[in-house]
C-alpha cells in the first residue's frame, strides 16, 4: 500500500512538472473512456476528456493558455473548411429552405438558454457552459473564453466564471447528446403524425424512377467484366453497340471487341456480328441476360482492362444540382459506375438513387476502366487521389488572416465587438473550404489532417479546460445544484419538440428528411444515426449536411453572443 502511495505521489509531481504529459494521458483515458458504449449510448471523446481532465486536475496542474489556445484556433480553422462548400451552397443556392430553417433553429437553442440563464440568475459561465452542453457544442467554450477574458471583470471574477463552464457543461452534455436523438428518433414521427420507415421507402421509390428491378434501390452498381460470344443473331448480334448496350433497363457497356480473333477499335455505331467476343461491364443481374443470349467465354486478354476506384470532388459548376437520371446519359459517364456519395464535413453517405441531385463539394466515388476513368474526372472535378501532404501555406496563412481580421474590434454603443482570433479562424476556414471545393488545387488537406485539426485539436482544448478547472470543479458542481441539469432538458428539450414542426408546418420539407434537417440544425449526428436506425434507411441523412454546416458556424459563434448579452 505503502509503494502505491509513493508511486502515486511521484506521478503526481511528474505531472506537475511536466504538464504536457498530462494533457496526453488526459487525451489517452478520455477518449478510451469516451468510446465505452452504454446500450447505444457513448459519451464520446470530448466529454470523456472533460471529465478525465477534471480528475487529473485534482492535483494541481499549471498549463499554459496558450497551448489551449494555439490547438482551439486550429480546431476552428478545421470546422470552417470541412463545412465551408455546404455552408455557402445552403446561403446561395437549392439549400436556402434548409439553411434559414437551421438559422431559425439555432436562435431557439440560444433563446432558450438566454431564458435559462436569466430567469436563474446565471452569469456568462454558466450559461456558455448550459448553451455548450445542452447544445453539445463544445466548440463555442473557446469563443466564450475569449469573451469573458475582455468583459471587464476582474482576475479573480474571470477566473470563477471560467470554472463554471466545464461544471455546467458536464452537468448538461447528458441529456443535451441523448435527449436529442430519443426527441427526434421516437417523439419526432409521432409529432409529425408519420411512420417514417414507410415515409423513407415511399421517398426511395419516387426517387428512384428508373429502377433495374423491384428489388434494386441504387441507380448505378458495382462494376463487374465478363466476355461473352455472340451466338444468335436478332437478338445482341445484328444490333450496333448502342442498340445493345440498351438491351436491358441497367447501365450495361461493351469494353473491347475481339472480332476473328483480333482486339479491334468500336464505337457506338459498330454492328456486332455472329462469333463477334465481347467484353461487358455491368451490375451482375443485368450481365444475366447477356448470358442467356450469349455464350461466356474466358478471355483473359479481352478482360485484362486497367480498372480504377476513385474519389472525384465535384467542382463544375454545370453539374451543381443536377440529377443522376440526368448525368448518367452523357456521354462521359459511359461505363463508369458510382460506388458512393458521400457529402459534408462529417462525410455523410446518401442515398444514390436516380432523382439524387449532386452538389458541388460532393465526393463521388466511382469505379470504371481507366481512360473512362480520366474522361469523368476531366468532366465533372478533380481527382481526390490519396495523399499524406497538408498545405500548410493553405492552413497557416488562412488562420494567420482569418486570426488577423478577426482580431479588429467594432466599437457599438460603447462595447467592444470582435470575432477575435478564433472566430476569425473559423471563417477563413469557411471561405478556403468552399474555394477548395471549386478550385481543388488550391491546397491539399486530407481527410486524416482535418480528422486531427478537428478532433485532437478540439480535445487537447479541453483537456486543458477541464485540467485547469480540476481544483474548483467539485464545489462548482455543488454550488450549482440540480437546477443546471433540468434547466439543460429545458434548454436542448424545447427546440427540438419545436423543430419538426417548423419544419413540416413552416417549412413544408418532405416528411422523410424533416427530422433529418431537425438533426442537422443541432448539429447532432448522434441523432440523426438514431433516426437512420428508426427508419432503417440513410434518406434523412438527405437533409442533414446543409443545416449542420449552417448551424454548427452560428452555435459556435452564439459562445461569444451568450457573454455579450449577460454581461
């Protein structure tokens, strides 16, 4: 017992002297505690974090602002560039409806707990920490740290209101993560008056107007080569390559033509005759006709075509908006065939049917031959091709300007209004990521750099909040009371029971991807996965991504609106 003590006593004192361990064992527990699932329930990794922090903070841990705060701004600068190509669409194009209900929404979330905060008293601690947990944006502490540091108030009064954000926010995260998702998921349908699984299947079946049969969802399929000689004509020998590539409902293409034992150029005009062997890519139903009219040979040359799986970013202009019913006539999307869309800064996967509308900033990911390949990717974007190598000039001179421009104050009515550095960060980040979005080569920023911008920036920013507060959360909490917790079920409860009807009522937005938008406007992902679950389908996730991006910019920036009004 005796060398327990003195090994925890040493640990202590290494901590203490060197706190930058602490912040990588807070970060190691609180993401392992953070992914225990509960049922289907998690904490997650920034509440997890808080919470691990708080106790490492126990012993007395001194850390330097500036690490929270060099991490926060990078942390910011991440969110605005993943959001920043469905932000500025829902602003400016089809996904207006959708931005200003988020808009509409997001100023419920900041009323109620501006009523919160004022009909019990609360300071701007506590309420940034009430508005962060019961709204689990965790993102806006940073703003609102910022904020109190230039009320006015004194050390010591700075000091106790920063304390209170973590209680408030630990308090109230619960309920604001869970809540949500049980609202929307089983009180949603019955607000709206719905079955919503037979909603998504009735939304599927008019999107999907052209299907290969009645058991087929998607408008295109995974990309299968089979060589097939011709043996009758009238029925594919005797058409042109058109006319037999029409000869089902599914997309079917001629790859090759081996014509008396010779690989031969074609196009869409050629006859193919009697002995003719052909190469025919397609979805492996559809190759089934083929085979009842056609004898399948191996032909391991004629079938030996460079294949290539890749991502595109759609960037043309042309493109935005229009359906895959329409796209998959052209003349570039012959033989090529879509594995996925995915869509956001969280890479929402949606549904690809026929009536789907592709968005610039959409990542499509497309399997087909090569030089069908090079023909789309010329056509429709850029080639997102894996790479490991960030653009620093891109992020550092974004959040260096965005952190500049940010840094002017605005003197009105006497008052001192910034953005500061963070939030000027954020909307760099938006307006690079919507540039990036129509101009790839602007800069690299993989998946895995934003992952960690966003993710272990935002954590280390906790990390040090909860480590920090560690030594006064414990009184904090019993000062507070029981009265944080049900004022969070106020404050996350009541827009979320209003959301779906704005939406249905107001609105008017299609019954299977209300709840959908009510998920994205709360930026709550868990939610919206509780939603899929509920209606065994992935058509919410249709009306996620345009209020999330619009929702998940002013919640953050609602952390500095929340001090200015109570202070």
């Amino acid at each position: 017992m005796k060398g327990l003590q003195m090994i925890l006593h040493w640990v202590a004192q290494t901590l203490r002297a060197s706190p930058e361990l602490a912040i990588f064992l807070t970060l190691a527990i609180g993401f392992w505690i953070g992914s225990l699932k509960f049922g289907s329930f998690s904490l997650g990794a920034v509440t997890g974090t808080l919470l691990v922090g708080v106790l490492v903070g126990q012993v007395g841990i001194t850390i330097s602002p500036q690490v929270k705060s060099v991490f926060f701004i990078m942390f910011l600068f991440a969110v605005g560039f993943g959001v920043g190509p469905q932000f500025v669409r829902g602003i400016a194009n089809d996904g207006l409806p959708q931005a200003l209900f988020a808009v509409v929404i997001s100023f419920l979330c900041l009323g109620g707990v501006y009523i919160a905060a004022r009909v019990s008293g609360y300071g701007p601690g506590m309420a940034e920490g009430l508005l962060a947990g019961s709204q689990t944006i965790s993102a806006s502490i940073g703003l609102a740290t910022d904020a109190i540091g230039r009320t006015g108030l004194s050390p010591a009064q700075v000091q106790s209101e920063l304390n209170a954000i973590p209680v408030a926010y630990a308090v109230t995260y619960l309920f604001g993560t869970v809540g949500t998702g049980w609202i929307l998921a089983f009180l949603g349908p019955r607000l709206l008056g719905i079955n919503l699984e037979q909603e998504c299947q009735r939304y599927e079946r008019e999107m999907n107007i052209k299907p290969v049969n009645e058991n087929v969802e998607t408008a295109w399929h995974e990309y299968i080569v089979r060589a097939y000689r011709l043996k009758t004509t009238g029925l594919i020998a005797g058409r042109t390559v058109e006319d037999a590539e029409h000869a089902t409902q599914s997309r079917i293409f001629l790859e090759q033509l081996r014509r008396d034992g010779t690989i031969i150029p074609f196009d869409r005009t050629t006859v193919l005759r009697e002995g003719d062997i052909v190469a025919v890519s397609g979805p492996h139903d559809a190759l089934v006709y083929w085979s009842n009219h056609a004898e399948e040979v191996s032909d391991r040359e004629l079938i030996d075509i460079p294949i290539e799986t890749i991502d595109i970013v759609v960037t043309s202009k042309a493109l935005n908006g229009r359906k895959l019913t329409e796209l998959s006539t052209a003349s570039y999307a012959q033989g090529i065939y879509i594995n996925s869309i995915r869509r956001g800064s969280m890479n929402v996967e949606i549904p690809v049917l026929s009536e789907t509308a592709i968005n610039r900033g959409d990542i499509i990911s497309v399997t087909g031959s090569r030089r069908n390949v090079e023909r789309v990717v010329s056509a429709v974007g850029y080639a997102d091709r894996p790479t490991n190598a960030t653009s620093m000039v891109l992020v550092g001179a974004g959040i260096f300007v965005g952190g500049l421009l940010g840094s002017l104050v605005l003197p009105v009515a006497g008052i001192p209004i910034t953005l500061s550095a963070s939030g000027g960060a954020l909307i760099a980040g938006l307006l690079l990521g919507w540039l990036r979005g129509v101009t790839p080569r602007l800069g690299s920023v993989p998946a895995a750099s934003v992952w960690f911008m966003n993710t272990v920036g935002l954590n280390i920013f906790i990390a040090v909040v909860g480590i920090s507060a560690g030594p006064t959360f414990i009184q904090g909490l019993q000062d507070a009371g029981l009265s944080i917790f049900f004022w969070g079920v106020f404050a996350t409860g009541v827009p979320m029971l209003l959301a779906p009807l704005i939406g249905k009522y107001v609105f008017r937005f299609d019954p299977a991807i209300n709840l959908g938008c009510c998920g994205g406007a709360r930026t709550s992902t868990a939610s919206v996965a509780m939603i899929a679950d509920v209606a065994k389908s992935n058509v919410p996730m249709l009306g996620y991504t345009v209020p999330y991006a619009v929702s998940n910019t002013l919640l953050t920036m609602w952390g500095l609106v929340i001090v200015i009004l109570l202070s």
